[in-house]
C-alpha cells in the first residue's frame, strides 16, 4: 500500500527537528547527562531516525531492500552535521565517539526496519496485541 509523500516524509523530518532542537541545547532537557543514558539516547535517537527515513524512502515494498543504503547515508550525514553543529553550541562539543554511537544507532534502527517489513502483517499485529497482553494492557 502507498502512501502519500507527506505521510511518509513528515516523521523523519519532525524527528530531525526534535534531534536539531535538543543538540542545540547546552543542557538537553534540562540537566547534564551521564555518559551511560547519554550514549543509550544517541543510539535511541538515530535509530529512529534511520529506521523513518528507511520507511519514507521505501515507498513500496520492491524498493525496501535498495532504500536501506541511501537511508543509512542520510542519517549517517546528518549525524555528522549534528556533531559539527555542537561546536558552536554552548558546553557542548563535537566527538567522534557520539558519532560512532549515532552510526551504531543508525545500523540498528535499519536492521530492525528491515526485520519489521519482513513480518508479514498479520504476524506484526499479533506480536504487538501479544506484547500488550504480555504486559497487562488487554487486546
């Protein structure tokens, strides 16, 4: 099933801005973050990012598979360009070992893109429903 471009394209690029907002941020919600939570967030936030930019790109199911690289080299570019905007931000600086977490994050969020498409839908419904179940939440 198609869906429309702004469908597809306004996720990644709210969750770019999101990204953008707290790297400007000398003290990203509010306070300075150990490095352990710190580097779970970096990876967090661009697994996200990769994971909805593989999404917006793969608009069918026969480009999947060729979207996985183009997705990982945007998301691996805009990590970079987080890391250079830090220098100019206040007590923050750019580091090559919160990019490599990024990069992490990126390989990440598209292996588990791609192992969610590959569920067939029927099976992804019923993973989640069994999750909440498993939780407590009902059906």
């Amino acid at each position: 099933m198609r869906t429309s471009f702004s469908l597809r394209w306004l996720p990644p690029l709210l969750w770019a801005t999101a990204i953008f907002y707290l790297s400007s941020q000398s003290r990203p919600l509010g306070r300075r973050w150990p490095s352990r939570p710190s580097a779970l967030a970096h990876v967090f936030e661009f697994a996200v990012l990769a994971a909805l930019l593989h999404r917006a790109l793969a608009a069918d199911p026969q480009r999947r598979q060729r979207a996985v690289a183009p997705a990982f080299v945007l998301t691996a570019l805009y990590a970079a360009s987080d890391e250079v905007h830090q220098f100019s931000v206040p007590e923050r600086t750019a580091s090559l070992s919160e990019y490599r977490l990024d990069l992490l994050g990126t390989s990440l969020g598209l292996g588990l893109s791609q192992w969610w498409a590959r569920l067939p839908d029927g099976q992804a419904r019923l993973s989640v429903r069994q999750a909440r179940r498993h939780r407590g939440e009902g059906a």
